[in-house]
C-alpha cells in the first residue's frame, strides 16, 4: 500500500520551493477553526528543500522555549526563523532519520551547538549514513552529525513551560516518533507526526525498515485514541485533525 501526498502544493507565501506560514494561516487554509493567540506555543511552519518537507519552529510565548522539528534543508530560512523568535533552540529533534528531514541538522548545530539533537534510537545511524537516509538514492548525499540525545516512547521534551511527549511510531522507518503537546484546558493539543500520518494518507513502507502493519497498528492504537480535536501538522502536506483523518482517510474508513 502506498500514500499519495501532493508535493507540488504551494501557499501564498511561496516562493522557489521555500514557503513560510503561521499555524493560523495554514489552519485556515486547511478549513480548520482555530485561534493561534490563545494557544501558549506558536509554531512557523516553513517548507523546506526539495521533498517540500515541513519544518516546524516551536516557541513558548512566555518564555525562551524554543523547538526546532525536522529542520529538513533551506538551512538559512530555518535560521532566520529561529532569529526572529529572539530565543536559542533548546532541543532540535528529527521526527525520523530519511535525509529529507535531518539535511539542515548540521548547519542548526553549527548555530546552535548547545543545542542537543535527538532522534529515536531506532534511526539513530541514518544521521551519518546517506545510504540508510536514502540521500545517497537522489544522488545528493546527506550526512548530520550524531545524536546527542536518543529518544524512546514516553520520553519529555520542554518548550519553556510546556511538555511534548514523545510516541514512538515504527513503520515508515522503525525509529519514527509523534511529539504530542496535549494542549490546555481551551486549546486543543498538537501533534507533530512525521512521515506517519498525513492529511487523506500515511507514510511509505516501501522503504528499507518499513513495516506496513506495525504503522497501521501504530496509527490505530497510538494516534486514533488522541482527542478528536487534536490538529495534526504531518513532514509533509496539510495539517488536518485526529477526527478527520478517523473519519475521512480513505486507509481507514475502506475495506
Ligand atoms: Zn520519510
Ligand atoms: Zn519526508
């Protein structure tokens, strides 16, 4: 089985394969209601190198927090991003190690050398291999420094006053991870998902270490037991919510 996700999609601030949007301007444009100066953390979505990946810029608003997601490459946009919150990234965390999502790690340590770079232990070694980041496949190969910090299932990570708990995801690679902020008593939570789930599609298992079942099961089991309302930003594509993919995603709701 394999997702279709629309690469070639372009917002209003595109321009070259580079776009950056707010979670408001990206909610609404994906018809999802939702009000972004209520919300503690603000997050810019910037969609970065070829595979359009989205890398995500997590700030707490009260305090310096500051969470780097994916930075994928167009490692300038990402660090001018980053400069214009006035805070230091705290942690750069990959969602999964395939090189479209880890290809600006080093210029973001480079930056930021304080700053520790997690990934699941299970992806750990794609960091510094472009074959087993499938870099090497495009002919642009993509090498990151190590990780500093291995992440596993129920492990924290702060943005300032605000805690993101780490899912482990296996499937479309076996170290794939969710972080879910569970958001507050009048705001909905958010998670950031990855490869795993996508607005109308999943992630690939057609490469090495992908596990059709074990995403499946993980989607079912871990994601689809997340809060209706939780709004999921995906590597690529839309954000859309928990309830609409449970009730809309064509992997789902047929057969
Ligand atoms: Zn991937
Ligand atoms: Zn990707």
């Amino acid at each position: 089985m394999s997702r279709r996700v629309d690469f070639a999609r372009r917002g209003p601030y595109h321009s070259g394969s580079q776009e950056r949007r707010t979670t408001n301007d990206r909610f609404k444009e994906d018809g999802l209601d939702v009000e972004e100066k209520e919300r503690p953390i603000k997050v810019d979505i910037l969609t970065v190198g070829l595979m359009q990946t989205a890398c995500y810029v997590v700030a707490d608003k009260e305090t310096d927090g500051l969470l780097v997601i994916d930075p994928g490459g167009d490692a300038e946009m990402i660090l001018e991003s980053v400069s214009m919150t006035g805070c230091e990234p705290a942690v750069i965390v990959n969602t999964h190690g395939h090189g479209d999502h880890i290809a600006a790690n080093g210029a973001l340590k480079k930056a930021y050398p304080d700053a520790p770079l997690c990934i699941h232990r299970a992806d750990a070694d794609m960091l510094t291999d472009p074959e087993k980041n499938l870099s090497a496949l495009f002919d642009m190969p993509v090498t990151s420094p190590p990780a500093d910090r291995l992440l596993a299932e129920g492990d924290e990570m702060s943005v300032g006053e605000n805690t993101l708990s780490v899912i482990h995801l296996p499937g479309h690679t076996p170290g794939g991870i969710g972080l879910y902020w569970p958001g507050t008593d009048v705001v909905a939570g958010m998670l950031f998902c990855g490869d795993t789930l996508f607005a109308g599609g999943v992630g690939r298992t057609d490469f090495p270490g992908g596990d059709e079942k074990a995403l499946m099961a993980c989607i079912r089991g871990k994601l689809f037991t997340l809060p209706d309302d939780t709004f999921v930003l995906p590597g690529h594509g839309p954000a859309t919510t928990i309830g609409r993919e449970k009730q809309t995603n064509p992997f789902f709701t047929s057969g």
